[in-house]
C-alpha cells in the first residue's frame, strides 16, 4: 500500500481531553514528509521526516505550549485505512527534555466536504 500524505489533515482519536480540537496538516514530496498543527494546548507545531513505501512515518516534531513550554520529540506512525477510506496513524512517541516521556496515541484523518474515497483511491496503491 503506497499512501500520499500531501494535503491530508489529521485530528487526535483518542478522546483526549481538549486536544480534539488540534489539527495537523501534512506535506509530502516523495518520501519526504513535514508538517503542521496548531489548537488543543499547542499554540503552533511543526514536524519534519521521512515516509517509507509501506506508508510508516518517522518524523521529529517541536512545539510550543500555551503556557510557553516548548517541547520536542520523536514519533513512528504506522498507517490503517479506515472502511471509509480516511487513514488512521498509530503514534508511537517519545519527548525529550525535562518532562520527558514515552507514549502510544492515534491519529484520524478528518473527512473532507470531497469524496473521501474517491480521494483516497487515487492515493492508494495496492
């Protein structure tokens, strides 16, 4: 399965309390992948990194908090595609610094006012 992640926009799936509102935005150019979010408690966020043929994503990411605390870290995402085509990521994370921390999260991408599947379709390759 080859996935294009250029233009797709993702939200957290897991319910986490205030951060269903932070959004990213996704960028890819071959195997290069970057990005950027914003809401939730993170006033701006940037991430940069590679996308494997499989679709797995390993990128660095930094952000600034509401309160001013800038963080920084490591993620590897593993893709699902959902029944309606829309795409999952498994997140496995890890922060540096001195409220340093290892995690699992999820990301869903948000449906758009297009057709979902016709996009995806072309996206996808089995």
């Amino acid at each position: 399965m080859t996935i294009n992640y250029d233009g797709r926009r993702f939200s957290p799936a897991d319910g986490v309390p205030g951060e269903g509102s932070r959004v990213a935005t996704y960028h890819q150019d071959g195997d290069l992948l970057w990005g950027e979010f914003s809401g939730g408690n993170a006033r701006r966020g940037s991430l940069a990194g590679t996308c494997a043929p499989d679709g797995t994503l390993d990128f660095a990411y930094c952000m600034v908090l509401d309160g001013g605390e800038v963080i920084s870290g490591r993620c590897h995402s593993t893709p699902t595609v959902l029944a309606d085509g829309r795409i999952r990521l498994h997140e496995e994370y890890e922060r540096y610094g001195a409220g340093g921390s290892r995690g699992v999260s999820a990301i869903e991408e948000l449906a758009t006012s297009a057709s979902t599947s016709s996009r995806s379709e072309g996206s996808e390759e089995a």
